[in-house]
C-alpha cells in the first residue's frame, strides 16, 4: 500500500469546537455516505472577513479527497485533480489548497505544476500564498518564494503570523540580510512584533545571519522565551564560532526553568566540540542521561563528535559500540578522531570497515596521513580516490598539496592544477591558491608559486606567510624581508608563522642585525612571545655566520629551556666551523633529549673523523654499541617518467643562455675537486633518458652528492666546455637530491613513490615505465 501522505505537509485548520472534522477514513472501508465539513478562514488571528464562505457545505459523495492522502506520485495527482474537476469538487478552496499544498510540498511534488495551479485560482486564500511560498523554499528556489511574499505586500493580501516567518527561512536560505530586514519592518507594521512564533523566526534569522548583536537584543525584548526562543540564540552563537557566548546563554536557559530539548542538547554539545570543553561535555551526557531525553542517532553523533574532538576517545569509542544504528557520520567521526590524535592504524582499519564512505570519509583519512607525516600514504589514498571516481572536494585538494609539498612531489602538484583548475574548472578559492602556492615554493618551483601568489586579487595571512617562507627557503632573503614589509604596510598584521619565516630569511642571508631587531620587534611591536622555533632561526642565523659563542649564549637565555632544534642548529654550524668542543657539548645535550636518534652519533662521528680524532670517534660507535641504537639508512623519493610534459630534459636547453629549467638526472660518477679562487669545485657526469652532460659542483655541493643520486637541476646556465656542456648553477635550491639509485639486485624495480600518472585517454591512472636497477643504460655524450 502507498506510504501515507506526512503528517508535516498537512494544511493547519482551525476549527471550532462544534464543528466536524474530516475522517480520514480507508478508501476501501468508506461507505458512500454525506459527510459535512464546516470550514473557516485559515488566518485565525485575523477578524477581517474570511477568504471564503465559512458557511459553505463541502458535499463529499466519494472518497476523493481521502485517497489524496495516499498519492505518492505527481501521475497520481493528476488524476484526482481530473475527478475533483469532475465532480466540481475543485470549485472549493479546501480541496484546491490540498492540492496545492500537495504539489508544492510532497517529496514527489512539483512546485512549478503548484504555481500554475495557483495562477487559476481566482483568489488564494493565505494558507494557499504560504503554501507557495514554503514550497519554493522548499525547492531550494528561495528568490521566487520571496516574490510570492512581496506580491502578497503588493496586493494587500491579509497574512498571517507565519507568513513573514516562511518569508525570513526563505530569507537565510540566500543569505539576504537587506530582504530580511523588509520582513522585519513589514512585521512591525502588521503587528504581529510580539507574537512568539514571530519573534522566533526573527531571533533565528538574524542569529543565523551573523547579525549576533542584533539577535541578542531581539532575544532580550521577548518577554515570554520558549525553547525554541533559546535554542535559536544558542544555535546562532555556535555557527558563528561563539561557544563561551553559546554555554553561557545555555546556564541561563537551565536558571530560567526552560527545559532544552534534542535541538538545544545538540547545540550546547557543538559549542563544547569546538571550545574543546571535556569537562562540560561531561556535564551535558550527565544532564541528558539524568532527564532521559531520548537518544535519537543525531544526538548520540554529536556526542560522539565532541567526545572525539575533545580527545576522549576511549569515551567516544565506547559510545560509537554501544551504537545500534551507525551512520557514515558515526564512523567518520571516530576515523577523524583517530586520525587527528595519530592513531592512524585505528583510523585505517575502521576507514577499511565502513560500510558505505563518502567523500568526507576519504578526506578524513587524507587529512589524517597528510598532518601525521605520512604523505605518502595520503597520495597512494588520493589516487584510490580519483580511480573510485569520486569527485575531489577542496578539503581532499588542500591536504594532498600539503602532501606533495612534504615530498617535493612536483609533478604530481602540477597535474592536480591542471586537471583541477583548468580541466574540471572547480572553483579556485583563497584556500586553494594559498595551498598551491605552498605546495609549489616548498617543491621548489618558487616562480609558479609567486605566479600565482601575484595573480591573487585577494589575499589572507597564509598567503604572506607562504610566500615569505618560500622566498626564505630558497635564500632569497631581500625578497623575503621587502614583502614582509609590504605585508604590514596593507594592514596584515604578522603572527608566529610569519616571523620563523622572516627570521629564516635572514639566516639564508647572514643578516645578523636585521634578525636581531625582527626577532626584538616581536613582542615590542607585535605582542608575539617568541617560541623554540624562533630561537632555533637566530642560533642558525648566529652559526652560520661563525658567532658560535653567541649562538651558545643565545641558548642559554631560551625561557622555555633548551629543544632539539636550537641545539641541533648550534651543532650544524659546529661542522660547517670546525668547532670540535662545541660540537660535543651541543651533541651530548641532544642525546639527553632524544638518545635513540643515530643521525645525532653520526654527525659527531663525522666531525671528529674530519679533525682526525679517531678515538673520540671510537667512543661514539661504542656508545651507539652500547644503547642498541642502529644507524638509519639514508633515504630519498624518486619521481620518474612524470615530468615529460611538465618539465625541460636536457635535450631541451639552450646553451650559453639562462634556463628556468627543472629536470632530473642522475649522477654517473664525480671528478676530482680542484680549487678556483677560494671556491673548491668538481665536474660530475649527469644524464636522464634525453642525453648526458658534465655538471660543476661548487663549495660544499662537491660533498653533498654522490654516484647513484638522482638530482633536480634548476635556474642553471649552461655552457659548451671541452665539447661537452657544463651547466653551472649557485647554490639556494639550484640542485637539490631527490633520490637514490643502486645497482643491488632487487625482484621489483626501483619505482618511484609516486610511480602513476594521469591517462586522458582512459580516464584513469595507469604505471609507466621505470627505471630498473640491472639495466643502467645512458645515452652517449653529445
């Protein structure tokens, strides 16, 4: 039998108490009989005249109107409508307001078929205007429904109390204060200001506005609050952000002998999730189990999600079991949950059992990889995400560039501006260029990453920050340091983020009195307390420029003691100076912090074998011996045969001119280093699958490499030397190692981390070819 028509889309009749209502009979036990239906005007505050003859008799001699209850299709519809047109039963203003109400209501509904209807009518009455109004809200075509409410001022149409109310819903839905305001004024002006229902749409509107000031004052002057007065405000505080605001108006909700229900519990739970309240999360489980309000699965989600979010997790699992019915909901809460807290094989192995995902389900497992170093689990997860077919939301987009800027994976940040911003034209939001241009700076294609950073019409703080660290990263200081003062010149006021930047650009360039006074200005102009990682950039600024003993002072006056990072810097400068006794002070300190870590052995190990110290030397490998601590191998990701399109092959540069270029290549073998002035240099023979050419280290690059790294080459110059082609490039990003190449013998070939790209052709990612491990062949030299 057809499900039955919801109690929700029926028409709101008034009645007497002497009048009869309508029995809603079964079609099939409805004996042929006369019922009489006495009805009234459906505006019961108005005294005005009736929209009709309320005396008018409704003579039923068939069960038309009560299998209207049952009509589940538009088709069905239709032929009622052809019998009431029959039988006259259409010339009457409660059967025609049913089908209008019907049409512009049902889930099967059509809200224009409702219009046309309505256009017939020769005068609508006020439940058939709010009827169209409803519906077209209901549509999500709220613009039109509001023309119905302004036709209604126009024509002098009688309302009542819930017409100005559908007209505000309509209103929120696209987001017109200025309309919502006319609402208002026409409210005022037809006196309905103090009724309840009215007040309570007006305190909802604008608290869902934004307009919080204003919502608060129209709360105040409601003399008579119910709980759905309360739960208005309290909602509109939480949306906004407002949860000390929000818990607050809840106490006085509690002082007022108002009791919340499910909507208002769910609020108050939202403002603890987002405050990261546990202990009055607590109180509110307690509160709800004390008054048994019933668990409904939206009110037990969002006591899991504040569970969750407050870090409760053992709580919040123990809910999610006792859970009979779990939605995606559910499940996405606890998979973010053990995610954002680093417990990614809990997250994954219920991310693996959930029943149906969607795309929030997906992200929250990217999201969880990305944030938890483990990017390259979030692009083997991204791509499982592009085969599914699934359409990439900007959160998906935004955590994946974080990832390909972990893993310098360029190739693959480009594919994704280009599929996804000029292919499939998703809409290129502040948030998304800000992600590209980190993305980009941090892959080393800082001219893309100012490209668009320059092309952005609007801009936020992350923008600033991102680009000033690229800047920095890349040693161009002065550029760093000139758009940090562009920054604060258009008003942007810098945080903690921007001034590691600013202070990291100043160490790459060895400006110590320009670092001195950003790192004092900090908290003189700012009001920013400087934390470890700001200390760490003067202590790298100091050792890089030879003032190691500054640098240990400087140490010694952190507030907050000592990290890894600040000795580890002071350390760092110790090799690059020689300063053995420093080097074993700052080494010693690192191992009290953190005695598991071999690259620390290692690094004192290396500086004293360059002194030629060998017993200290001993001592250190006899620690390492001692502790049971194994040195890590070296490790780097290797992108391979993705870059044909989007990046230069040697083939392709010109000599004796400058290149932007950025190709990779792999090291053969290394010459011997000579000195030329006071630089040390080497020519090294590099080649990709285009052509093989002599490569000039110079300075501390003559030892960074080695044969089998596989190198990216950026900003050269090349030349013709000797009949060969030297490409000469300085050092700040110019060539940096990006892998490995080894001739072990292994069963699989040695495929970079990132071993798939995109196919057009097939509309999915397909493996390309590698390079194997036991067949090295190179082209000749040209």
């Amino acid at each position: 039998m057809p499900a039955p028509f919801q109690p929700h889309m029926k028409p709101i009749l008034p009645c007497t108490q002497n009048s009869t209502s309508l029995l809603f009979l079964s079609a099939f036990t409805l004996r042929p009989q006369v019922v009489l239906h006495f009805l009234r005007p459906f505006s019961s505050t108005s005294t005005r005249r009736p929209k009709w003859n309320s005396t008018t008799n409704v003579i039923i001699t068939n069960p038309t109107l009560l299998i209207m209850e049952s009509c589940t299709t538009m088709l069905q519809l239709k032929q009622i409508q052809a019998r009431m047109t029959v039988n006259g039963l259409i010339t009457h203003t409660f059967p025609v307001s049913r089908v209008v109400a019907f049409c512009a209501l049902a889930d099967f509904g059509d809200v224009d078929y409702a219009h046309e209807l309505f256009s017939q009518i020769e005068k609508p009455n006020t439940y058939i205007w709010n009827t169209m109004i409803r519906g077209y809200g209901k549509a999500k075509i709220p613009t039109v429904g509001f023309w119905f409410f302004r036709r209604m001022v126009r024509e002098r149409v009688e309302m009542d109390r819930r017409s100005p109310v559908f007209a505000l819903k309509l209103c929120e839905q696209f987001c017109a204060i200025s309309e919502g305001e006319s609402v208002h004024c026409r409210i005022c002006k037809i006196g309905f200001s103090s009724d309840l229902i009215v007040q309570n749409g007006l305190v909802h509107f604008y608290a869902e506005r934004g307009c919080l000031d204003f919502a608060r004052k129209m709360f105040d002057e409601t003399l008579v609050k119910d709980v759905v007065t309360w739960t208005s405000i309290i909602d509109g505080h939480v949306v906004h952000n407002c949860s000390d605001e929000a818990l607050e108006l809840f106490n006085l909700m509690l002082l007022s002998d108002v009791e919340p229900n499910e909507v208002t519990m769910i609020a108050v739970l939202s403002a603890c999730s987002l405050k990261g309240e546990l202990s009055m999360g607590k109180s509110i489980h307690e509160y709800i189990q004390k008054k048994k309000i019933s668990w409904s699965p939206n009110l037990q989600n969002a006591m899991l999600d504040m569970y969750v979010k407050c870090g409760s997790l053992v709580t919040a699992r123990e809910i999610f079991d006792n859970m009979k019915n779990k939605d995606v909901f559910s499940w996405t809460s606890m998979v973010n949950g053990y995610a954002k807290f680093g417990k990614l094989e809990l997250a994954r192995k219920l991310f693996d059992d959930m029943p149906v995902r969607n795309v929030i389900s997906w992200n929250a497992m990217v999201a969880g990889y990305s944030q938890n170093n483990q990017p390259k689990e979030a692009l083997k997860l991204f791509l499982d995400i592009v085969e599914a077919g699934l359409a990439a939301t900007e959160n998906t987009l935004v955590c994946v560039l974080s990832a390909c800027g972990q893993l310098g994976s360029l190739d693959l940040g480009q594919w994704i501006h280009h599929y996804y911003i000029h292919q499939k034209r998703i809409q290129f939001s502040l948030i998304l260029k800000n992600a590209f241009v980190d993305m980009y700076a941090k892959c080393g294609s800082l001219h893309a990453a100012a490209t668009i950073f320059n092309e952005m019409v609007e801009r936020d703080l992350v923008s600033w920050n991102s680009m000033v660290a690229g800047y920095a990263s890349h040693g161009h200081a002065t550029k760093a340091l000139l758009l940090f003062e562009q920054m604060t010149q258009l008003g942007f006021r810098p945080d903690d983020i921007t001034f590691v930047g600013v202070l990291s650009a100043c160490s790459h360039g060895g400006l110590v009195s320009e670092g001195q006074n950003y790192f004092k200005s900090m908290k003189r102009n700012f009001g920013i307390e400087p934390k470890v990682e700001h200390y760490a950039c003067m202590i790298d600024l100091y050792g890089r420029i030879g003032q190691l003993e500054e640098a240990y002072k400087f140490i010694a006056k952190m507030p907050m003691g000592a990290s890894v990072a600040a000795w580890g810097a002071l350390l760092n400068a110790c090799r690059m100076h020689g300063n053995v006794e420093l080097a074993k002070v700052s080494a010693y300190k690192l191992l009290e912090l953190d005695p598991e870590d071999s690259g620390i052995y290692s690094l004192l190990a290396n500086i004293l074998a360059h002194e030629r110290r060998w017993g200290d030397v001993r001592m250190v490998r006899c620690m390492m011996r001692e502790r049971g601590v194994k040195k890590t191998p070296g490790c780097s990701l290797i992108e391979i045969e993705v870059r044909k399109q989007a990046m230069y092959s040697l083939k392709d540069i010109v000599p004796a001119a400058e290149n932007n270029i950025n190709t990779q290549v792999i090291v053969l073998n290394i010459g011997k280093t000579a000195s030329e002035g006071q630089n040390k240099t080497c020519l090294a023979l590099v080649a990709d699958e285009t052509a093989a050419v002599h490569f000039q280290f110079w300075g501390d690059e003559c030892d960074a490499f080695e044969p089998g790294d596989i190198i990216r080459l950026t900003n050269g110059i090349f030349s013709c030397n000797r009949r060969s082609w030297v490409l000469r490039a300085g050092k700040r990003g110019k060539v940096e190692k990006v892998g490995e190449f080894t001739m072990a013998y292994v069963e699989t070939p040695n495929m970079s981390e990132i071993e798939w790209v995109h196919d057009p052709s097939k509309s999915k990612f397909v493996q390309k070819a590698v390079i194997s491990p036991h067949s090295r062949i190179f082209p000749p030299l040209p």
